[in-house]
C-alpha cells in the first residue's frame, strides 16, 4: 500500500459523548471526493463485501494486513486500538486506502475505508457501542483479535453477540493455558458467532498431505493399526496439538493424557497410540513433519528444505506451502467459507486435554493473602475506607454492592467500630446489594438484614443512601425490575452502558457461584441490560436476586472475599483451573477496565502454594 494513497480526517470524542457517527460518515464522504477529485479520468470502485474489526498495537502491520485483504476481499475496516490515548478519551480516525485493481502498472482504482478507533482505559465500555454503529448494514462482520484471547473484556464483549465469526491465531498465544481459554469460548453465553482459528488453517496442507497418503485401499486399511505419531515442530506446540487433536478426531481416538506434555497418550479400538511432539530449531515456525507408524508401514510427510512443499514418502510434492503462510490469505479462507468448524472445535477439545491445566495465578487474577480470617477483615476495611475516601475526593461520592456471608460480615463489623467508623464521610457513600434472597429484610437469612445489624444501624449514613432491594413485598421477577429502575434513576447510564459502581464485594460458593450466579443457571445468559434479575435456582428449590455478570464486570473495583479452608479447593479451581464458567460462573467475572483481586486468608489460599 502506497502512502500517497492514504487520505485521513481527525474526529476526537470526549467522555459521556455519543460516538457522532455523522461526522465520521461525513468525513468519509470527503475523503471520497478528494481522492476521486485527482484524476478525472481515474474512475474509483467503492466496493464492500463485509466488515472486518481488527484488534491492533502494531500500525504497519495492519496497514500491510489491510492493503492485502482488501485486493480479495474489498471490506469497511474499524481498527481498534486501546491503551493508546488518554484515559477519559475515546477518538475516531477515519480513512482510505486504497489499491491497483489490475496489477502493479494499474493506477489506484479499488479503495476501502478504515475507521481507528483509539480507547483510553475508562472508555473501553464504550468501544462496542461505537463499532456498531459504523457498521455497514447486511454485511458479514469478522472480528480478528491476534494475541492471547481476551474474549470478555469490555471493548469486546458487547461485540459478540453481532459478530458473524469471530477469529482468533493460536500461533500468537503466550499463556500455557490459552488453548483451555479458547475452547471456553466456544460455550460462552455471549458469543453468537462462529469461531475460527488461523492456526487451525495453517494446518489445512498437512491435512491433505496426510490424508493423501491414505487414499490407496490398503493403505487406509493400515489406519486401524497405527501405533506411534511424531509430529516435529519449530516454536509452534498449539500447531501440533491440533494436529495431533485432528488426527485423534478423524481416526476415533480417546484421549487418556499421561504427565508427559510432550508425550500423548491415545486408546484406539484395540491398543494404545503414542503421539510425540518434537521441537526443532528452524527459522520459520510451524510444523515440520508427520510419521505415522504401524507395526510394518510408515507414513512421513515433511516439509521440504526450501519450506515450499509438503512431501509424502513416496516423493510426490503434493501442497504448496508459501501462499499459506500470510495472514491475510488465511483470513481470506475463512471469508469464503465462514461456516462453524465442527471438526476444528472437536481437535481443540482434544488439543486441551493435554495443556497444563493450572497456569500461575498471576495470570488469571491478582490474589493478596492474609495470615487469619481477622487480619483479612482489618485489610478489606483498610482498603475499603482508603477507596472510599478517594471516590469522594475525585467524584463526590462512593457506590458499593455489599456482600453477604461471614467473611463480609466481619469486615463490616470492623468499619463499625472506632476509629474506622469515623474513617469516612459516610454521608457520600451510597450502599447497594449484589444480591439477595426475596425474603423480608427483617428476615435471618437476609443479606441486608445482616448489614443493617452489624454496620449500617451503627453508623451516621442517611436512609435515602441506602438502596433496598424491595424484598419479601412482591414476586421475585418484579422486585428485580423495581430494583434495576433504582439502580438507573441512580447511575443514569446511557442507553447502551451499564451502571459503574465504584466497588462490588463479592463471596466464592463451594460450588464456584458467587453473587447470586449459580452454576447452570439462567442468569449465566441473562442480558445485561436488565441490570438486576431473579434467577431460579433448581439445586436449592428458591429463587434469587442478582446483579448480572455485566454488571459486576464493569465496575471499578471487584473484590472476592475468601476465608477458611474449605474454600480452598474451589479457589484453587476457579483462579488456577481450566476455564468453565458455566460450571464455575465465579470465572465470569473478567474486566480490563477496573480492577479484579481476591482477598485470601492463608486457610483459603492453602493449595495456591
């Protein structure tokens, strides 16, 4: 792409403003008009096939990502990068580029547009909004998010309930478990489209190359007695892992993982199969060779030196290598085909049985352990006054979610007395529940029952700043709708954004629940935009009311806390373990615009190490 092809217009957006698509469109118009405003006789096409959203740091790559794709597949192009201005900002950038429609000689006749869209770390909520609005109607939207998958965080999730496919490039992982965090999308109760992998594409020529092999009738009759695999690579283990789950997926092998990551174990129909992975050095990363291994036969595929053709044993060169390497040809394989993968998802599943799974738990959440049950009081107090009075400082006033529980429950107690009581003006603190039992408040097993005798009745907080949930008075359903009109008329969100509270206390079940988000439940699909929802829980024969998963992720600040030893396994499960968040809905809660960390007592945290 020639930079004297590239013709930009600035539109920068405040905090709390509506995205001004007009503007950006207008802009668009211009840009239009300048360029086929050059040479008259130099007619333009303005040719869309769909959208495609790019998740970027890197500006030449995309760039040069873009100019490609755009020579097979013409397309409106909005670029996300976050991270990338101010905090409160969130700006639009759009643009043309444009290329020869007829070879290198051919003037620039074929131009697609690109919108940047550049979010600081408080606006990131407001991405999802701002992309669909710039969509173009009754065109396919792709999303390409390279990199590790964050598949949850705000700039993104509202996306992915819209988007037709989702792709993502296994090739560009750097956590030991991301493979476990992209078979937990496939389940995810927000994503509506499909799901693909560049990795899983790469592999397309090795698949054919193997399954060639196999065409003769007798060599497929030897598919039943295979007994080894090697599969050497070069920096490319999730590569070989789905190959390995291809072939395990096509030949009906049960996965029966071992404690030797680099050797699977497989049981066919009638014995084992060994499948090694190797690592060899080599310039270019990717797979190297396939052998298959029966007790008389062995079946190689292997790359040959100059990295261009795959070749089988018997010398034929069978796939041509090079073309498959650029992204921008393999986002064009699935633009054709964009259909759900069913073969791809079940190597994945089987790819995974064979990832550690218990990453460091840097990597899933910050957890901070203290020595008892009184020493995480005392701190989740600490830390509760010291953000308080920060939000008063900045905003003019603090929003909670309370907790119930015994561990909560403590730390109110310790905000009661003195001289925490007087830490704060709790005359700008407004309290609201996360969740609740629609029992009356004067209930035992009422959650604000609770707060009001160990903290609320105990210190000098105005009524009106205490938000009830109108519980035990009417049906579940009807108190959650009364209490989600609170929680508008109090944070007055626009319509497209959720309420941000400044902190929401959460607890951890044994069961992986936490707020009123129990496993399995309806609420795990709810829409956010209802804000509040009665769930029914089967398991308990009841009913609760809860803040959804949304919610909880947009706040500020999320803190579980956890004390006592018998948290300590399901802590374990759900910060160190694979990622099932229908099982365990505690793992739903992710954000990247505020900040998550778990309070431990060293009882809680015991298996953590």
């Amino acid at each position: 792409m020639m930079s004297d092809s590239i013709m930009r217009g600035d539109v920068s957006v405040t905090t709390g403003d509506i995205m001004p698509i007009n503007v950006v469109e207008d802009r668009l118009n211009d840009l239009w008009g300048q360029v086929a405003g050059k040479d008259d006789s130099n007619p333009l096409l303005k040719a869309t096939t769909l959208n495609l959203v790019l998740y970027t740091t890197d500006g030449d790559n995309r760039a040069d990502l873009l100019g490609q794709v755009a020579e097979t597949h013409p397309h409106r192009a909005i670029v996300i990068e976050t991270g990338q201005v101010m905090q409160d900002l969130i700006q639009a950038t759009p643009s043309l580029y444009c290329h020869p429609s007829l070879g290198m000689e051919a003037r620039n006749q074929v131009c697609c547009e690109e919108i940047l869209i550049q979010a600081g770390s408080e606006t990131l909520d407001r991405v999802p909004g701002a992309v669909q609005s710039l969509l173009l109607s009754d065109m396919a939207v792709f999303v390409f998010r390279p990199g590790d998958p964050s598949l949850t965080d705000l700039s993104f999730r509202g996306l992915s309930e819209i988007v037709d496919s989702i792709v993502v490039d296994s090739a560009t992982f750097t956590i030991p478990t991301a493979l476990l965090d992209l078979l937990a999308t496939l389940s995810a109760p927000h994503l509506h489209g499909t799901l693909h992998d560049l990795n899983w594409q790469r592999l397309l020529p090795w698949r054919q190359a193997v399954a060639r092999a196999f065409d003769p009738a007798d060599a497929r009759a030897t598919l039943q007695h295979i007994q080894e695999v090697e599969i050497t690579h070069a920096n490319a283990r999730n590569q070989a892992l789905l190959a390995a789950g291809w072939l395990a997926t096509c030949l009906g092998w049960q996965a029966a993982p071992g404690s030797d990551p680099d050797s699977l174990t497989f049981r066919a129909k009638d014995q084992p199969v060994r499948v090694r992975l190797r690592s060899a050095p080599d310039e270019w990363p990717g797979l190297k060779e396939i052998v298959l291994k029966a007790a008389t036969e062995t079946f190689r595929s292997s790359l040959t030196a100059d990295g261009n053709f795959i070749m089988t044993g018997d010398g034929i060169q069978h796939v041509l290598r090079i073309p498959m390497r650029a992204d921008a040809a393999l986002l064009g394989a699935i633009f054709d085909n964009p259909e759900r993968d069913e073969v791809f998802e079940r190597s994945l599943s089987i790819a995974t049985a064979f990832v550690p799974k218990h990453a460091p738990v840097a990597t899933r959440v910050k957890i901070e352990v203290q020595e008892d049950a009184p020493a995480l009081a005392r701190e989740a107090a600490r830390r509760f006054l010291s953000l308080a009075n920060e939000a008063i400082r900045q905003r003019g006033l603090f929003s909670v979610a309370l907790s119930g529980g015994s561990t909560p429950k403590s730390m109110y107690q310790f905000l009661a007395e003195s001289p925490q009581r007087e830490g704060v003006n709790w005359s700008k603190v407004h309290i609201f529940w996360g969740d609740e039992r629609n029992v009356p408040i004067s209930d035992t097993q009422s959650n604000q029952r609770m707060a009001h005798d160990v903290l609320l009745d105990k210190i000098p907080i105005p009524l009106t700043n205490v938000h009830s949930i109108p519980t035990g008075q009417i049906p579940g359903p009807q108190a959650a709708v009364r209490y989600a009109e609170e929680l508008r008329a109090f944070f007055k969100p626009a319509p497209s954004e959720l309420p941000r509270f400044d902190l929401i206390l959460l607890g951890l079940g044994e069961d992986g629940h936490t707020a009123s988000l129990f496993p399995h439940s309806a609420a795990l699909n709810a829409d956010d935009q209802a804000l509040f929802v009665a769930n029914s829980i089967e398991t308990l024969n009841t009913t609760r009311l809860t803040l959804t998963a949304g919610v909880i992720n947009a706040a500020s600040n999320i803190w579980f806390l956890v004390s006592g030893s018998a948290k300590a396994e399901i802590l374990y499960e759900v910060f160190a373990g694979p990622l099932r968040p229908n099982d365990l809905p505690a793992q739903s809660i992710k954000t990247t615009q505020g900040k998550v960390i778990v309070l431990a007592d060293r009882d809680a945290a015991a298996k953590l190490g």
